[in-house]
C-alpha cells in the first residue's frame, strides 16, 4: 500500500503533506470514538469513497489497497461475533476498513519524499534532547522502500513453493522469507555503513 503514489491535480493532491497526515490521525481518531452502529460505519464509507472519487482513483485500484487486510479483517469479524454482536462486529472491521482506506488515500496522493519531509521538520525540536530527525527519516524511507521489497520476496517463494508442489507447507514459505529478508537487510545494513550512514 505504501510507495504507489498516483500524480493529479486534484484537490487532495494539492493539498499539503502536513495537513493531510493530521486530518488523517484526526479523522481515524473521530471514527474510532464517534462512530457506534453499522449505519453510521455505511455513511462514514460513502464520504470516504466520495473522497477517491474527489483524488480521481480507479476503483481497482482503491480495492488493491484493501485486498491485503480482508482476511485479517474475516478473522477479526467472526471473533467479534462470537464474543459481542454482529452489529458490533460490523463496526469494528468497518472502522478498521475505513481506516486502511484513508491512509491509503493519503499515500496514494502523497508523495513519499513530501510526507518524509513533514515528519522530519515535525521532529525537529526534538534535537534538544539528542533526536536526530534526519535520521529518523531515514529510517522511515528505508522501512517504507522495503515493504515491497519484502513483498516480493513473498511472492517469489510463495511461487518456488507451488512450483515443487508445497503450496500447504507453511515451513517452506516462512523459512526462505526470513532467510532472504535477513540476507536482504545484512547487505542494506553494509551498504549504509558503507557510505557513512553510521558515522556519529
């Protein structure tokens, strides 16, 4: 979800990168408290769709941003049920779903270097107390730059492991990610120190 950034002049993409970030922390806070029955979670997602409509993003690619959480959000669901009421159920995985929408809209009219930016100024008192918010954001681009890095590394397993007819064997897909993952950052990790990065 993080990196697919879609260039528009729409207003959202106008709109600076600070704004949209606290409008988001505010907006996900104010469903999480207000937000009480299903009706309410259907109004709150029709403003929300509205809003990608506003950004001019295609509905595939509005879905794409929610397929990953649909099974999370199934289990979550059916525990809810178990435990409390349907409506109940409905409300929590619809605020949930809400949320990931919105931070997805706000990655996909946000550019990645701009929201970096923000956090890194946002920081910025904290030097007083031994903070170094370049630092910080540098880590926050290295972290978003290797979520699809590690997605691909998923992928490609996951297909090795179909190919050699073990597409039911968790071990064989959890240890060669780990194994690749680990390798991945061993290298990152040289190449930084390589270049100075650890320098104090």
């Amino acid at each position: 979800m993080i990196g697919l950034y879609r260039p528009g002049t729409s207003l959202l993409h106008r709109m600076p990168a600070g704004l949209k970030l606290l409008l988001l922390i505010v907006a996900i806070v104010s469903a999480t408290i207000f937000v009480r029955t299903p009706v309410e979670v259907g109004v709150v997602a029709l403003v929300v769709a509205a809003l990608f409509g506003v950004a001019g993003i295609p509905l595939k690619t509005a879905l794409a941003q929610l397929r990953p959480v649909l099974w999370m959000l199934l289990i979550i669901g059916v525990f809810q049920v178990f435990i409390t009421t349907w409506q109940r159920a409905v409300v929590v995985c619809g605020v949930l779903l809400i949320s990931v929408a919105l931070a997805a809209l706000v990655t996909l009219t946000t550019r990645v270097t701009a929201m970096l930016d923000t956090v890194t100024r946002a920081l910025g008192p904290t030097r007083r107390i031994g903070v170094d918010p370049e630092r910080i954001g540098l880590m926050l681009a290295l972290a978003i730059r290797c979520i699809p890095i590690l997605a691909t590394i998923v992928h490609e397993v996951s297909e090795a492991r179909k190919a050699r007819g073990l597409q039911w064997s968790m071990t064989a897909l959890v240890t060669p990610v780990i194994v690749r993952a680990l390798r991945t950052a061993d290298a990152l990790g040289d190449a930084l120190v390589a270049r100075g990065v650890d320098d104090d």
